[in-house]
C-alpha cells in the first residue's frame, strides 16, 4: 500500500492552462507559496486545440483572401493553399503537443507542478495521487471546459470530431460536415474550407453567430457561401453514422449527407464533473457562481476563474479573472482586503460583467464588445443603435477592393456613453480594443469625439459613428 505524501501550500491551483498559470504567476509574486496540478498539457486548451493552433490555421487563409483583394496581387495567389506547410506551421505553433517550455515556466516563477488528476477531498484539500497538497489560504479551480456533445444515439462510435480534432487534424477531409453555428463552427468551416475539405455547415438556429449582432452572421454566412462552403439554417442532425469510414448524416427533413468527418461544435461543459466537488458541498458538473474576486459563494477559500464560472469563455477574459483573483488571495492572506476606491482592486473591477471583447477570425472577421442592441433592451438601458457601412471609410478602400463590412455603436442615450460595439469587415480584429476601452472607460461620446482617427485607416469608422449619432 502506498504511503500518502502531505505537502502544505498557500495556494493551491487546479488546472495549468492560461488562466491557472496567471493565478500561479501572482500570487508567487506576492511571496505565497503556490502548486499547480494538471492532468493534460502544461499551458491548457488555449495553447494545444483552442487559440493558438485555430489561429494558426486560419492565418494564412485570411492573408490569402486579403490579398484576393487587391489588384496587382490577386494574380498571384488564384493556386490553392499549401495545406501541408499550413498544417506544419500550426504544429510548431503547439510545440508539436509538448509542453517542455510551459512546465520551464511554470519552475522558473517557483511553482511547485504535480502532475496528474488533481480532486479535492475536502475543504483547503486537493489529492494527486498518493500526494495531498493542503492550501491554508486558497484553492483554486482553473480546469476550465470540454467540447459539448449533444444525445444522439451511438453517436461515440462514429468518432467525431470536436474542437479538438478539428485544431489537431494532421490532414484535410474530403468533405467536412460541421454542427453547429457560433465560433468554433465558423471559424473551422472557414479554414477547413480554404485547406480543401468541401464543408457542409448545419445550423440549428437562424443564423451564424447569434451572440453577435445579427448582421455579423449574415456577413459571415455571405462569405462562407461564396467560399464553396454549403450553410443550411435551421436544420438539426436526427442521426449520424458511419460505415466503411464515410459519415452519414440524416437531417430533421430526413435529407441525407455523406462525409468524411462531421465536427460538433455545439457549445461547452464544465471540467468539474470529477475533481470533488461533492466533497466541500458543490454539485459535480456544475458551473461555479463565484463573486467578483471570483471567491465562491458561500465558501472563504475556493475559487473559480476562468471557464468554470461561464461569465466569458474566452482565454483573454479568464487570464483578466485571474489577476483578479490572485489580487484577492494575497490581500486575504496578508489579512486585509481590497479597498473599494482602489481602481485596481479586485471589487472596484467590474469589466468583465459588460466590457468583454472578443474577435471570430472568420473571413470577414467580427468583433465585438460589451452589449448587442437586444442585450442593452433587454437590460433595461434607453438605448440608440448607430449603423456605418466600413466602406464608406478611405482606409476601407486603401485596405481592399471592394470591401465588405459593417459598423454598429449601442449608446446609453440617457449618459451618452457606449454600451456595446461591433465590426464587420476584413481586419477590424485590430479596431476592437479601441472599443474595449471606450466602452470599459465609459467615455463620454463628447469626449470621444476629440479621439481624432489616423487617416487613411480603418480607424476612421469612429468619425462616421459620431458623425452619424451627432447628426441624425
């Protein structure tokens, strides 16, 4: 029998990804001695199938399309992609799936990893094996989510893919069926398309992108149409199967689709189904309701940042969460808390409620931050919503021949302030952050007015926002 090893702690982080790294990495800069504990890859989802090789894929289709579009260069680039020089840069962007350089790391900040599956056992108690690791201040839970697959009937045996086969695929299907109509759909039928698989994306709602504001998904649907991609909306997968290696799907409609892989992309779970949460009172599998320094409730020690409390799924705003609690933790172990008029303290950030930016690297891209137009209705706020077409901007010419591309301000028509942004267009990943900080700096639009853009760029979309809600 093997004897348990005890091993005492500040803090104790479950999950190694982004977010539980950035944790690790602020609190042993407050002098707390920290574990982390992972059972995959050091530097997480983000870093092996999420962020970094999605990104990776769909760079070179979007430089190509950008440069379709502009004379002088079209000519040069009608061939198709190299998909096997794409698929080698991706793996190098992965490590090749190995995470020597993210566990040097995570010693060099003098963290102590322990790897394998990490569970609580009780309050302030995480086991790891034959070791248990004991926090006196903190535990914190950072394992993030996994690919939703939905009840369909011998739906394992077809071995479909998920995000992560879709990231990780070492070469391009034939034909690509894709389930599903938010970011990782679009995004994976926009590089698989442009890599040479024939995809066929399945949308069970009315369009693309529903969190966005409706024109986005139109836009982008437009884009994947005129790519060769087939988009059928409103139509749900009944069953699915697959027979000497060719996928068979049949429809609502009872129509038949044959391919060579079918990706679900149909939303995210939790990673807390088997990590001991019925140990300290917590429901397995369940998202944690956590307060803004990311505590959860009813409890002095946990945490849930990231992921796991489902208020952003996105890499950017789980590493924003992290500094935040790390802030918290070290302000409770050093015996004090935040104080509220400290515009860095963790109960004065409230950003990540409303001003959460995010971009879909589709072709044309789409960014948005804080509230849609129905999201501030729907919140209660009197609300005016200021349309621009991206074309009528010079950088919008200079940038593309014939560019496509649309602009939407929410404004707070009681405090003239913005409430949310969104872009449409080649390129306008770049503009968001702008947004970010007027909508998170809450800045008056007459303020924002002496914000003077450079021309000729993209950025002078703001002059014709304000023009457009100043004059009209």
């Amino acid at each position: 029998m093997t004897e348990t090893e005890t091993n005492l702690y500040d803090v104790v982080v479950l999950g190694a990804g982004p977010v539980g790294e950035n944790v690790a990495d602020r609190t042993r800069a407050a002098g707390l001695t920290t574990a982390v504990v992972e059972s995959e890859l050091v530097g997480g989802e983000c870093s092996y199938w999420a962020c970094m090789p999605s990104k990776a894929l769909l760079r070179p289709v979007i430089a190509r399309a950008d440069a379709r579009r502009l004379p002088g260069l079209r000519d040069a680039v009608q061939g198709p992609l190299d998909t096997a020089a794409v698929l080698a840069r991706r793996n190098w962007f992965t490590g090749d799936w190995t995470d020597d350089g993210q566990v040097d790391w995570i010693k060099s900040i003098g963290a102590d990893l322990y790897r394998g599956h990490g569970r609580l056992t009780g309050p302030r108690t995480v086991t790891v094996g034959d070791k248990v690791l004991t926090a006196r201040h903190a535990v914190v839970v950072a394992t993030g989510t996994r690919a939703a697959l939905p009840d369909l009937p011998g739906l394992a045996e077809v071995r479909p893919w998920t995000s992560r086969e879709a990231t990780s695929a070492q070469s391009a299907p034939g034909r690509l069926v894709v389930v599903g109509g938010g970011v990782v759909a679009t995004e994976m039928a926009t590089a698989w398309q442009a890599l040479g698989s024939q995809v066929t994306l399945l949308v069970r709602g009315k369009g693309l992108l529903d969190r966005m504001e409706p024109f986005a998904g139109e836009l982008v649907a437009d884009a994947l149409t005129e790519a060769g991609a087939d988009v059928r909306t409103g139509t749900s997968v009944a069953s699915v199967t697959r027979s000497d290696g060719t996928v068979v799907v049949v429809t609502d409609t009872g129509e038949r689709i044959e391919a060579d892989e079918i990706l679900f992309a149909v939303g995210r779970a939790p990673r807390t189904d088997d990590i001991g949460l019925d140990t300290v009172g917590l429901a397995p599998g369940s998202w944690l309701k956590v307060d803004d320094s990311l505590r959860v409730n009813g409890t002095d020690w946990l945490y849930g940042v990231g992921d796991v409390n489902h208020r952003a799924l996105l890499t950017h705003q789980g590493k924003y969460q992290a500094r935040i609690a790390g802030a918290a933790i070290a302000a409770r172990a050093a015996g004090t808390e935040l104080p509220e008029s400290d515009p860095w303290s963790a109960h004065a950030a409230t950003a990540d409620h409303e001003s959460v930016p995010q971009v879909v690297f589709t072709d044309p891209e789409a960014a948005a931050v804080g509230l849609s137009l129905a999201e501030a209705e729907q919140a209660g706020h009197r609300v005016r919503a200021v349309d621009v077409d991206m074309s009528s901007v010079a950088g919008a010419g200079l940038y593309a021949e014939g560019y496509k591309g649309r602009a939407r301000m929410v404004v707070d028509l009681e405090r003239e302030i913005l409430r949310g942004v969104t872009f449409v267009g080649p390129g306008v990943g770049e503009l968001i952050h702008s947004a970010t900080i007027a909508v998170a700096g809450q800045v008056p639009l007459a303020r924002l007015w002496h914000a003077v853009p450079s021309y000729p760029t993209l950025s002078e979309v703001w002059l014709r926002l304000l023009e457009a809600y100043r004059d009209n």
